[in-house]
C-alpha cells in the first residue's frame, strides 16, 4: 500500500501528467509520474522514480531542454499546479477565458481543458442582449 504525501498536475495539449510524492510501507519515498493521454485511444502510463536517481535525471532532463530549440513552444502547452488555481479562482470571479488566455500567456482551449478537468462547466461569454442595457424613461 502507498501513501501519497503530495501531488502536481502538468497539463498539456494531449496530454495530463500527475506527478506524485508517495510513501511506501517500508518508509521508503519515492516519485510516481502518470500520463493521461487525450486522444481517441487514450491510455495511461506511469513510471516510479527512485529518489536514489532523482538528481541525476534532473541534470539530464535539464541538459534536453537546453538541446531543444523550440522550448517557446512547449512551454505555452504547460501550465503548473499553482497556476491552474489561480486561473480557477479568477474564472469563479468572472474572469473572461480570452481575458485568462492573454493574462497567462496560454491558449484559450488549453485553458478551458484546465477548466473542464478541475469539474468546472465552461458558459459562453456573452453579454445580455440589448434591450436590457436600455435607459428607464421618466
């Protein structure tokens, strides 16, 4: 049995990563990454890191995304835990969806897709229609 102490979510364009914290029954720690993939087969892969390994694969992982050109472009499909509450709490506040894809620098859908997995329902933003901004006459 595991205990999971802490996790993050990582969303992507096709792609939900969960990144956990977990204690094993000896005691021991460990990370656990789970991949949600979107598509029409979708499927689901994890893999458990030993935390023996964790620095030298953060190394690595670093020396990749400095090899990579377009890191630009991946960075816009990626949006970390903490900014997911926050686009949450700013959306409950009335926030409008192209005024949260500008003020996060991410792709309306990609913040919708945040929205849809965190259980909230996506509204139109529109406004009344016409007549109801109409003047009282006196």
């Amino acid at each position: 049995m595991k205990e999971i102490l802490q996790t993050n979510q990582l969303e992507c364009s096709n792609s939900t990563f969960l990144l956990d914290l977990v204690k094993h029954n000896s005691g021991s720690l460990y990370v656990e990454v789970a991949q949600h993939v979107h598509s029409e087969k979708a499927y689901d892969q994890s893999i458990k890191i030993n935390p023996i390994i964790l620095n030298d694969l953060i190394n690595v992982l670093r020396q990749y995304h400095e090899l990579i050109d377009n890191n630009k472009n991946l960075s816009k499909s990626i949006i970390l835990a903490k900014d997911q509450k926050e686009i949450e709490k700013r959306y409950l506040k009335g926030v409008a969806l192209d005024d949260l894809s500008l003020q996060f620098r991410k792709p309306k859908e990609l913040i919708e897709n945040v929205l849809r997995n965190r259980g909230i329902a996506i509204v139109k933003d529109t406004k009344p229609p016409r007549r109801f901004w109409k003047r009282r006459k006196r």
